[in-house]
C-alpha cells in the first residue's frame, strides 16, 4: 500500500478499537469537544512513529504540510494544542495496544525475553543531569562496551515478534529482577539470554505454568552447547525487533525530562510498532518486514 492507504488503514482500525473500547461513552464529559478528534490524533502520532518522525513537532508539521485533506482541521490548530491532547491519550493508548494483541496471530506460549539500554544524556553529562534526578542510575551497554546513565528496558516478545509487555528500570537493575513483572499472569515457555540464567528464578516461575529457559551463564563451562545454540538462534528474533525500535521508531533518541512522560513516548512506539505488524501481516507479507508495508 502507499503512504496514503495505510493512513487510511490506520485511520480506520483507530476508529474501531475506540468504538470497542469505549462504546457510546464520550471521552470527555466536560468541556467543548476537540478541534481534532482523538482517533485522528492518535492516527498522526502512530503514522508519525512509522515514519521516523519521533518528535511532536515533526509530526505536526510534515502531515499538516502534506496532508491536509486528511486533517482538516489542523490548520486551525497550534501545535501545544496538538501535543497536550496527544499526551492525554496515554491511557487509551494502552487499552487499545491490549485489545490489539487477541487480533494478531502469535503464539503465546512462545516468548521472549530481553533488555536494551536508553541513556537519557550523554556519559560526560551525567553527573550534572538534572532530569530523572533518584530515578535513573549507571550501567553498563554490553554491546558499545561502555558505561551509560539511564535506564535499561524490559521486552517480552511472543512469537513471531509482536510485544506483548514492556517495563522501564534503572539500568542498574539486573535483568532477573523485571522477569517476575513481565510474566505476570502469562505462560509458556520464556527464552532469554546468558543473563536470563538463574535456576531459583525458574523454580519460583514454574507453578504459574512459565517456563524459564537460557544458556548457562558462562560460554566456556557450558554442560550443554548444543541445547544453547538453538535457544540463541531462537532468541535473535527479538534482537530484530529490537533493531526496528532503535533504527525506524529511533527509540533511543526520546528527550524528556520525567518517567511520566518517556513511559508515554515509548507505548506510542509499541503501539505504532503493533499496528505495523498488524497491518503488514495483513498485506501477506512477512510481519516483521515493515519496510514492505509502505511503498
């Protein structure tokens, strides 16, 4: 589809999960009603992700410049309007990205699970850093090989890439230590990496029907390889997901100054990243191959 249809699409699978959610109930029971109405404010903001565009400015500005016949009502609106009325949606966001989840054929009982690192400031900042002050922490990017200030976050990944949770920590935080929160009232078997290797951990998770595997913790000592390598050849689809939320919904470039805020920056993501692997699966193609969603 062009750029055109999958707003429309889009447009369109907002319109009816809030239909869904709310019913006939208005959003405001308050107040005049909006200029722009919430499904087309969340319809920018998820286009918006898709395309690149992970500031609230950008978003504002690209589709009232080229697509105004889409959203009318734009060229009567300032952009803080814009933003405030975006940000107030956070918890709808969340219902929808939920009630999206039973649409998408993936396999529940097959999960994935794992972390990456989101600075908040560059390293020689960070002892004058102002924002998220008693909140984020120090800890260590395994892949640049180098220390950062921020936090780390927690994905689970059911089958075949589709985001099912999500949790923000301190980066100082071990990965074992979100597990618990992630497979809250889940099942299944869950697939982590080396860091992932804790046999009390699985021992605590089993009676809820979650079935911790990892690697053992260390490479060289390792009583089975074989068994290891397939839960790593397993486990790399997350890393593709993980590479389409730092390259296409630029993850890692959020700028805001409290967790209320970020916490809102990133479930737009996680919603637009739904929605694209929803469509996408849609178009026959294969679900994680967003780039052939839009031509």
């Amino acid at each position: 589809m062009d750029l055109d249809h999958f707003i429309i699409a889009t447009f369109c699978l907002v319109d009816d999960l809030m239909v869904d959610i709310l019913g006939h109930r208005c959003l405001r029971q308050r107040g005049p009603a909006p200029k722009l109405a919430d499904s087309e404010v969340l319809t920018m903001e998820i286009v918006g992700e898709y395309l690149s565009l992970h500031q609230d400015k950008a978003i504002f500005d690209c589709l009232r410049r080229h697509y105004p016949h889409f959203f009318p009502a734009l060229g009567q609106l300032h952009r803080t309007t814009f933003v405030r009325q975006a940000a107030n949606l956070c918890h709808l966001k969340e219902r929808m990205w939920q009630r999206l989840l039973p649409r998408i054929g993936c396999e529940p009982w097959l999960q994935l699970v794992d972390s990456f690192p989101l600075p908040v400031c560059q390293f020689a900042r960070a002892h004058r850093c102002r924002c998220f002050g008693g909140e984020a922490s120090f800890g260590y990017d395994v892949l640049l090989r180098q220390t950062f200030y921020g936090f780390r976050v927690h994905v689970l990944v059911a089958w075949p890439g589709v985001i099912v949770r999500f949790s923000l920590a301190p980066a100082n935080v071990h990965e074992t230590a979100v597990v618990p929160e992630l497979v809250d009232g889940r099942q299944g078997i869950v697939v982590g990496d080396r860091n992932y290797w804790s046999p009390l951990l699985r021992e605590a998770l089993a009676p809820q029907g979650v079935q911790l595997q990892a690697p053992y913790q260390k490479a060289r000592q390792d009583p089975w390889p074989r068994r290891s390598a397939n839960l790593s050849r397993l486990r790399y689809r997350i890393d593709t997901v993980f590479g389409q939320l730092v390259d296409r919904y630029l993850i890692k470039h959020v700028r805001t100054r409290d967790l209320w805020h970020l916490g809102h920056r990133l479930l737009r993501k996680v919603l637009s990243h739904t929605i694209a692997f929803l469509l996408n699966q849609g178009q026959g193609h294969s679900p994680l191959q967003l780039s052939k969603l839009v031509t």
